[in-house]
C-alpha cells in the first residue's frame, strides 16, 4: 500500500542537551521499517523530475522502489552506478534545494526524504553486504587525480571502474580532503569517509598522501617524468577569506578552515593536544553558511557561548535550514542584520570583543539578495574572547603559480568548460577549484563529468 502521509518520517535525532557535550553524530538513521515507510511516498513518476535535481543523476525512483520493497542491497547498487559516497551524500547533500525540491510529493506536503533513504541504503550496506570481487580489465591509460575531496574522489571512482590506472594526490596526511578536515564529526563520523575510501582502494585506486601538487611534484612533472595520460585537478578551495577589518591579526581570531582543521583533523579539543585551539569562554562567528554553522556549534561543544553575526536576516542565511535548526536547538544566538567593523582586544593582544554596526535591508545588489546598508548610530559592542571567521573561501594559488599555461579567473578559480577541460592539454579540473566554495555533491558531478570526457578523449 502507498504511504500517502503529508510528512516525512522524522529522522531519530541526540537529544539536544546531550549532544551539544558531545561529538557524536546528530541524526540517528532510519530503522528498516522508517525506510520501508518512507519509501512508500514515493510515486514513481513517469518523468521522474528528481533524478533531474540530482547533480550525478542517480537513478532515484528505481533504488526507492527497492527500498519499499526491503531490498537494500539492490538499491545500494543502483545508487553506486552514480554515485561513489553515497553514505556522504546521504548525510550532507543540500537535498532540499536539489532533488527533493523536484519531488512532486512537495507540492501539498512534505517531498519524499530523499537522503535520509540514501544514507540508509548507504549504512545498512556497509554492515550487510559481501565482498565483491569485480575484475575489471585494464585498458592501458593511467590518471593522476589532485586532490581527494568529492571531485577527486568521484573523478577516480568514475575512471577506476572503466579500466583506468588511477592514482589520488592528496597534500594531508589523511584522505577525504574537506570531507575529513572541515566537516565536524557530528556531522559526517570520519569512519564513514574512511570507508567510502577504502571501497575505492578495494578496487584499485591508489592514494598518494603527503604529496602537495605544486611542491611535491608539479604538473609539468606528472605529464612528463611520470606520462600520466591525463590529469585532473580537484584541489578544492582551502584558502580562507577575511574582512580585512582592523583586528584580525589578534590572539585567539582563527579562519574557520584553521578552527574546524584543528578540531576535526588534528584532535584540538583533546587536554594533551599539540595543537590545542583556545579554552574560549564566548565565541562570535562571522558568516552565515554551513561553514559558519560548523564552526559556532564545534565552538559550543567545547564549552562556550556561541554567537552568530549575519548582516542579513534569517531569511537569506544561506546555511541549510536543518543545519540553523540544530544550532538554535543546541543554545547558539544568532545575531542578524549585524555587521562586524572592528575586532578589539585586551591589553594583552587578545580578543575581548567586536564592535558591530546595526543594518537594514535596502535594494537587490548583483547576487539578487537585498543589499545591507548601515543604520544610522547603530554601533555596538559584542564581547568575547575568540573570533572565527567564515565567510568563504578560495582555491590556493600553488597549483596555478607553478603551472605554466594554466587559466585562472580574477578570483583564483581555474578555468575549466562544461566538460572540465582546462586550458592545458588533457589537463582537466572541476569542484571547488573551478567553481569557488560550493557543494559535495556539485564537486562530485563535476568530477564526474570530467571522467567522462577523460574516457572520450584517451579513447578517441
């Protein structure tokens, strides 16, 4: 029988008092018969408008039909045709403006949980399902992948299964890239980006970590020492923007990159850390997107009393709405129509507050959003003792300074067309490093895709 239900089944959460003390993840999973359920409210439209949604164009009605009909393991494997993290996707992806807001249940209700069945299918798998042992035969070309976020991660799952030698060149000491460095535990358990990786060295891949493209080894080097057929860049955007606002440079001001780096990488909020962040009693975070709402509710689980500044209101916070939910569940402020103009310290160099300045909303400006203007006498003062900023980021310049011949923009962000095709003979890029700070599941299309147009060109 269809399950005609307006709402989705609710996804089991921590309680919020208990999980702002802890890192563990938030959202619980489905059980199989919230699955089953969920999967019931699906139609299974002929046109099939969610697939369009999704960037990587998994075949979504089909692996929710097996679900409804409690066959995981064959959904699982209509999700992976597309999609090589699934149990990541299922966690992180901004559904509600992709998939799910293509879901024609949305139009009197509640769309079908998309995700949440995603990441079900995804968990339920990696306990349940045998060892295949796929022999795919090698046809001759080898790839070098930079980087081993989404792009990379899904550029190599994509040639790997075509026959490619294929190896991933990654600068830290773990793989993942952001999915490991900037996304907290309690979002996305790093054991669940370590399997994700550990299917793709299952099936051949090779990762290289240490290795930073630019010092390490270079381009040129990779094509001409190492006759790597191609190459594709997915560095990502690791380099963080600032306000450059007087009092940046003060003790206990960190870019949110190097907070959540720290604290997700490097174990900061351990007592015998070598690289410890600060024992901040009030913390105030500047930006209003998934990074920032990372940042404030890390803060708050290492004790303090977090506050958010966006010099918008809520409705424009461009954070995910579950992701603003949880934070105001877990006791953060958020302080809108606020502006930073001047972090100000103690006596010592170190923080002890920002002076503010009141907004209000006025016309449009070129992103379409109202534009802030300052209100008249509206200064104030916001006390605290730590600052991180999170107001995006951008592609280091490494790769580009040390590439000859390779096209950037005037915001550092390699040029790449709809292919991922660079300006450098087969020299390809896509995610973060061609489009600026954006989604998981965007890089991983674009890693994708380039894939795809490495297979059509080595192939002729």
């Amino acid at each position: 029988m269809p399950n005609m239900s307006l709402q989705k089944n609710k996804m089991p959460v921590q309680d919020p008092n208990i999980r702002k003390n802890n890192f563990s993840e938030v959202a619980l999973g489905y059980t199989e018969e919230q699955a089953i359920d969920e999967a019931k409210r699906c139609l299974n439209c002929k046109n099939r408008p969610c697939v369009g949604g999704c960037p990587v164009n998994i075949k979504i009605p089909d692996f929710i039909s097996k679900v409804a009909n409690g066959e995981f393991l064959e959904a699982y494997k209509i999700i992976t045709e597309d999609s090589s993290l699934p149990a990541v996707c299922g966690r992180v992806c901004p559904q509600e403006t992709q998939c799910e807001s293509k879901c024609i249940r949305g139009i009197k209700g509640e769309p079908v949980g998309i995700g949440r069945l995603e990441r079900f299918v995804a968990d339920y798998c990696r306990t349940h399902k045998t060892e295949e042992i796929t022999d795919i035969k090698k046809n001759g070309f080898k790839v070098a992948v930079i980087g081993s976020g989404p792009s990379g991660l899904a550029c190599a799952g994509s040639l790997i299964a075509k026959g490619y030698e294929v190896t991933v060149f990654e600068a830290l000491h773990v793989a993942g890239g952001v999915l490991s460095y900037g996304i907290p535990e309690f979002r996305l358990p790093k054991s669940i980006v370590k399997s994700e990786v550990n299917e793709l060295i299952k099936k051949g891949v090779k990762f290289e970590l240490n290795t930073v493209i630019g010092r390490t080894l270079t381009i040129d080097e990779l094509q001409n020492e190492y006759h790597y057929d191609a190459i594709f860049i997915g560095s990502g955007a690791g380099l963080p923007r600032f306000m450059n606002i007087k009092g940046e440079n003060l003790n206990g001001v960190y870019s949110a990159n190097e907070f959540l780096t720290r604290v997700n990488l490097m174990g900061a909020f351990k007592p015998d850390s070598a690289t410890p962040v600060q024992n901040a009693k009030n913390v105030v975070v500047f930006g209003g997107g998934n990074v920032a709402m990372d940042g404030a509710r890390v803060a708050r689980r290492l004790g303090a009393n977090v506050t958010v500044l966006y010099r918008r209101t809520e409705k424009e916070l461009p954070a995910r709405k579950e992701e603003v939910e949880h934070a105001i569940e877990e006791g953060i402020v958020f302080k809108f129509l606020t502006n930073p103009i001047e972090i100000r310290s103690d006596e010592n160099g170190w923080v002890n507050g920002v002076y503010c300045q009141q907004m209000k909303l006025g016309d449009p400006d070129a992103s379409g959003r109202a534009r802030p203007i300052p209100v008249d006498g509206g200064e104030f003062l916001v006390p605290c003792d730590c600052v991180i900023v999170a107001i995006g980021t951008s592609p280091n310049p490494l790769i580009k300074s040390t590439t000859d011949g390779l096209e950037t923009n005037n915001h550092g962000c390699i040029i790449a067309d709809e292919n991922g095709a660079t300006s450098l003979e087969n020299v390809y890029a896509g995610g973060d490093a061609v489009t600026g700070a954006a989604t998981v599941i965007l890089a991983m299309g674009a890693g994708k895709t380039a894939a795809e147009e490495i297979d059509r060109i080595l192939k002729g």
